[in-house]
C-alpha cells in the first residue's frame, strides 16, 4: 500500500487522504467500524465494572479461532468469527459457574479464564503451525493483529456485524441503560434482566471477536474500555458518552491505519492502541471540569483566594490595634503575621491593589482602601463567629480554634453565616474577648 | 376497610438462605391497606432480604408471596421498589430526572421510547420530593438526601400502590427526613400501602402505624400501640438468638439445604 505509482506526485502523508487506493480504504473502513462498535459497547462495559470481563473473553477468543481452522482448514471470516465467539461464550460461563458455585472470586475467575483459554490456544496454535498445513500461514496473527491482511469479506463480515450491534445499542438504550446502572431495580419492574444482561454480554463478545483479525486477541481489550474510559471524562450523559465514545474508537482506527500506511512496518492495531490511549490522556489532562488542569486551575484559584483573604485580614487586625483601619503596614510587620515568602506576598499585595482593596504608600507600606477594609471586616467576623461557635456548641478550647476557623473563613457563604448568627444569638465578641465586626445587614444589639 | 378485598401484600411461610444459611424462617404477615408499616431489627436481622424476597430479588426457600390476592411473579409490577442508596454507583453518567424517568420503564413497552406523559410523570413525581429544581443535575453532584429523594421520586413515578422502601432514612438530612416524612403521610392518604425499613426506633411511633419487629423470624407484627413494646423489642434485639443462630450455621456447613 505505497501511493508511489499513482500519476499526482502526492507525497503519501496526504496520498491517503484521497482515499484512493482500494486496499488503503478497505483497511480504514475495517478498523473504523471495529473502532466505532467497541467504543459504544465499551461504555456498558465500563459502567457495570465489567471492563476486566473484555479482556478475559478477547483472550479466551483464540483456542475458538485455532480450533474453527483445524475443524474446517479455512480462514473463512464467518467461521473464524462463529469459533472465537463460542470459545468467548465458554469462557464467560466459565467464570460465571466458577464465581457462582466455588468460594473463587469473580476477579480471580477472570484470571483463571484468560490465562487457561490463552494457553490453550496458543497450545493449538503451535500445533497447527507445527502440523505442515500451509493454509495455516497468518493464524498466529490473531495475537496481535494484522489490519493490513483484511480482505473483501473480512471487512463485509466486520461492517454486517458492527451495523448489528450499533443497531441493538440504539434500540435497548433504554433497557441497557437501567441494567447498568440498577439491576435489582431493573428486576423489580418487571424488565427481563437475566435477557438484557445476556444481550449485553453477547454484544461485548462480539465486539471483542470482530476486532480479532485487525487488533489481535492481546491487545482488543483496550480498544473496548480506553474511548469509553476517555468519553466519560468528557460528559455527564450516557447517549452522548457511547457517541463520543464510538466516535473516539473510530478515531483511533483512522490513526492507527495512517500510520500503518505512512510506514509499512508500522502494525495497526497497536497503533490503534496507542492511539486511543493518546486520546484518553489529552481527555484525563484537559477534560473541563474532571481534567486535571482544570482542577489544578482550581485549585490555584482557591490558593491564590485564601492568600488574599489572609492578607486583608492581617492588615485588618494591624488597623484593629492601630486604631485607625486604615493604619499602614510594612512588609516586614506582614510577613511577621503571616508565613508567606517574600515572593509570593508581593505578587498577592499587587493583585489586591489591581482590585483596590489596598493601596501602597510612599514608603513601601500597605494600606486597606474603604472597599478593602469591608472584605477585611467580613473575614475578620466570619473568622470569630466559627472560633465562637466551636467554643460554645462544640465545647472546644479556645487555644484550639484559631486553626480551624483560619480554614473556614474562606467558605462560609451568607446562608452559613446567617444560621451561625441565629445559633450564636448575634454575639459581640469571641472567645478571645475581640470584637466580631457587625454583619452587613446586622441591625446593632441592644445593650 | 373492605374485608373482601384482598391484601395487598400476604407472605405465607416465607424461609429465604444465602448458600444454605437461612437468614429468614417461616415468616408469615399480611400488610394491610393504607398502611404506613416500620420493619424493624438489628443489623443481619433479614429486613432487606424480606423485602427482596417480597419482590421476588432473591430466591425463596420456601413459601410464598401474593400481591393483591395473586402470585407475586405476575403482578411484580404493582409493587414499587426504594432500594438502599449505597446500592447503586452515583457516578452514573445520568442526570436526576433521567433516573426518575426510569420509574416508567415498567410501563413503557419493551425498546419503546419514553412518552410526553412519562416525562410529565417523572417531572411531577421530582416535584413532590421537592426536587424539580435539580431535574437537570448529574447524581453525583446531589448530596446523600438529594439522592434518595431522586430515589423515592423514581418509586412515584411507578404510579403504584404499594412501597417497599429499604432505609430511606439512613444518613439523611434533616430536610429530607421531613420530606420523606410528609410523602409517606401522604401516600397514606390516597390508601397506599408503605413498607419501611427503618433503623430509629424512636421516631416509630411518630412516622408509622404498624410495625413488623423481625429478627431472622418474625418476632410480632401489629399496631404500633399494641406492638411497639418493650417486651416485643427486648425479644427482638436483646436475646442473641442462641439456637436458632447455631442451626442456621450448622446447616451452611454441612451444606443442607433449608427444605428444597
């Protein structure tokens, strides 16, 4: 598959993209559907935590492939895919009589099923190579896979299959979807749960056999749970989770076909491989909200917050034993009150001062501003009311609350803060004898 | 009440084992109408498993269950099911009103699609929990309360007339407390029979009329007047059940099976 003869003098990065060359848009159909079935199958998988599952049945796939061939001495799709099939389906009754019926654990079920299928297929498979029959040639690619080698029927079986599951996946969303999420409730409606679970197994075995050829029986798990496991990172929602999950399935075969095209040595499935498992670690990095840059974003944010907060509340109290509120402060006397490096307490200073909070003098020092000494005043409160609430509800030592309340006053929100108030009868003082700055709407009490 | 009609709930001689041990014997109630009853006992008591046994989860040993005078196999529908919070994983990509959606799946043919009706239905039935503002919420965002109240929500949305409902107070807040406290009152109201698992007895009085003191038997089963005493709940919570204990574990090891 080398685009060199073609008339356009294309180099062959973009050759593939004019799709051609008939074996290069076989292949990528191919590994497309496979893709796109065992993204959307996957997410069931996934969800009922039965992703181990998958990859036990694509192991236990290969002695039915290497017994189908020594039955009937053809590589025939059909009968290649009817064999792994079956074997799968032994296996998974295996490991569901085995956790059923023995004091073994499902998860050590599965172990004993992949291991003992797998060596018995490669038992099989180093017999046929060993027994002379020359049709036997490529068999052992089922291991890991060889796209490159898929023919007409090959692909034809694969896309009937594909279209098969897509379909059922489409019409039992609704039946799946309460399967996965709550059997026994599922059972308690009166749904046919022992069918749908059944439905779902053979559709995962199916998806698992398909993708033998190209992918091989090692590595097709992946390619079942990675898109799933990706797409969750991207949504909250099951439908659109199995879309994008397909989509990111059919986007890893695209991958792994490109590559194998650009250089011939390259395998596809493994490139596959790989390539879902790129995706799967841009959607762990930067997935909105579960990513985990946007949580370090977050967390930064909340950082960058509490220093702020504790530097309105430092230059608060200094104004509190002023006198004055807005009583200057130096570096030195803030970096006394507070454990911050001299670095990370300029740079916290300007950003006060960009709000107006602050404001620098002449010589260096620091000042609130009308609006900063409100903030420093509603910290400061929040601050003495939890120390107070700890002490009177709580009966904890007054030497042992500051700590606390530190951390707390950054995320009392108002409704906290009114039913402290309620709890505390609007107290004046905290349990250090300080006055608790008014609240914003706090009409005084009455002496 | 009406004596010609059936109960809506009659277990007769009911035995349930897990791998030959039985952990329910020979329970025999009836439930009647527009009844709000406590099933109450200590941890391991069987309480759950009474109920799975009534919605046919778990298989019987013996006995047998009917609904409004039929076998429970063919009218399963008729009963609505709360299961324990914790039985499920909340981070399900789903949203609230897509679980109580889930609720109309009985009646929703099998591989057809929710209708307008069922939509309304589920949106009504978070309404009633007082949830509808969080319709559009991922569960896992909900807090515990949040969450059962989605729970009980799925349950009204079944438009039935019996509940059995597993713990619905465990680890809830104090507003959902009232508010599951009101919805049963309320089913009460409309003649519904409600069965609840419940863990606080002092609060039995006060929220049921009947309560069911289970302890791997049935140790009474009555008003909560008459039944709710403290000879009932000593029997039930105090004696260590020697024998009936020893039994249970003698037959799991020889691996006999409880009468099958």
């Amino acid at each position: 598959m080398n685009g060199a003869g073609a008339a356009a003098a294309l180099p062959p990065w973009l050759d593939f993209f004019t799709f051609r060359e008939p074996n290069v848009r076989l292949i990528l159909a191919g590994c497309v559907l496979l893709g796109v079935s065992a993204g959307a199958i996957g997410c069931f998988a996934l969800l009922r935590k039965r992703a181990l599952l998958g990859d036990a049945l694509a192991h236990a796939a290969l002695p039915g492939v290497c017994a189908a061939f020594m039955l009937t001495g053809t590589k025939d799709p059909v009968i290649i895919l009817a064999g792994a099939v079956a074997s799968c389906w032994t296996g998974a009754i295996a490991i569901d009589l085995i956790s059923r019926y023995t004091r073994v654990k499902e998860e050590s079920a599965l172990g004993m099923v992949l291991s003992v299928f797998f060596g018995a297929g490669i038992l099989l498979l180093t017999y046929i190579q060993h027994s002379g029959n020359a049709a036997q040639a490529g068999l052992d690619k089922f291991l890991f896979g060889q796209a490159s080698a898929m023919l007409d029927r090959d692909v034809g079986t694969l896309a009937i299959a594909a279209a098969l599951m897509l379909a059922a996946v489409a019409l039992a969303y609704k039946e799946f979807k309460v399967v996965s999420f709550d059997p026994q409730f599922a059972r308690s409606i009166g749904l046919p749960t022992r069918s749908i679970e059944t439905a779902l197994a053979t559709l995962t075995v199916l998806a698992v056999a398909i993708g033998l050829q190209a992918v091989g029986v090692v590595l097709m798990a992946a390619m079942l749970v990675t898109p799933a496991a990706s797409a969750r990172y991207w949504t909250d929602h099951l439908g659109r989770m199995v879309l994008l999950s397909g989509a990111f399935g059919a986007l890893s075969g695209a991958i792994g076909t490109y590559v194998s095209y650009l250089g011939p040595r390259m395998p596809t499935g493994p490139w596959m491989v790989v390539a879902a498992t790129l995706v799967f670690t841009a959607s762990l990095l930067f997935a909105p909200g579960r990513g985990l840059v946007a949580r370090v974003l977050l967390m930064r944010r909340l950082r960058r917050k509490t220093a702020e907060e504790n530097i309105l509340r430092t230059l608060y109290l200094n104004g509190e034993r002023a006198g004055a509120m807005d009583a200057p402060c130096s570096m030195t006397r803030l970096m006394q009150y507070r454990a911050m490096n001299a670095w990370a307490l300029e740079r916290t200073l300007a950003r006060l001062k960009g709000r107006g909070l602050v404001r620098e003098g002449e010589d260096g020092t620091f000042a609130l501003t009308g609006a900063g000494v409100e903030r420093g005043a509603r910290l400061t409160r929040l601050h003495r009311l939890w120390e107070l609430y700890l002490t009177r509800k709580l009966e904890i030592a007054p030497d042992h609350v500051h700590d606390d309340a530190e951390e707390i006053e950054h995320i009392i929100t108002p409704e906290l803060e009114a039913r402290l108030v309620a709890a505390l009868n609007d107290p004046a003082e905290d349990p250090h004898a300080q006055r608790i700055p008014p609240g914003p709407g706090a009409g005084n009490v009455v002496v | 009440m009406d004596d010609t009609r059936p109960a809506p709930i009659e277990v007769h001689d009911l035995t349930v084992a897990y791998r030959h041990r039985p952990v329910l014997w020979d329970v025999d109630v009836t439930f009647p109408e527009g009844n709000l009853i406590a099933v109450c006992g200590p941890n391991g008591a069987g309480k759950s498993t009474l109920i799975k046994a009534i919605l046919g989860l778990v298989p019987l040993a013996s006995g047998r269950v009917s609904i409004f005078g039929k076998p429970a196999g063919e009218v399963r529908k008729l009963v609505a099911y709360v299961p324990q919070r914790e039985s499920v994983d909340w981070d399900f990509p789903t949203t609230a009103l897509d679980v109580v959606l889930m609720g109309r799946y009985g009646h929703i043919p099998l591989f057809g699609r929710p209708r307008a009706r069922d939509w309304e239905i589920a949106r009504h039935s978070l309404d009633k929990v007082g949830m509808l503002e969080f319709a559009d919420r991922q569960i896992s965002q909900l807090s515990g309360g949040q969450q059962q109240r989605v729970f009980l929500a799925r349950a009204l949305a079944q438009q039935t007339r019996v509940y059995l409902m597993d713990e619905p107070f465990a680890g809830v807040d104090a507003a959902t407390e009232k508010a599951i406290v009101a919805l049963l009152r309320d089913l009460r109201e409309q003649g519904c029979t409600v069965a609840v698992v419940h863990h606080d007895l002092q609060s039995v009085p006060e929220y049921f009329d009947s309560v069911m003191l289970l302890n791997l038997r049935m140790v009474a089963f009555g008003p909560v007047e008459s039944t709710f005493t403290t000879e009932n709940l000593n029997k039930t919570y105090g004696g260590r059940l020697n024998l009936l204990t020893e039994v249970g574990e003698k037959l799991r090891r020889r691996q006999w099976s409880a009468r099958r």
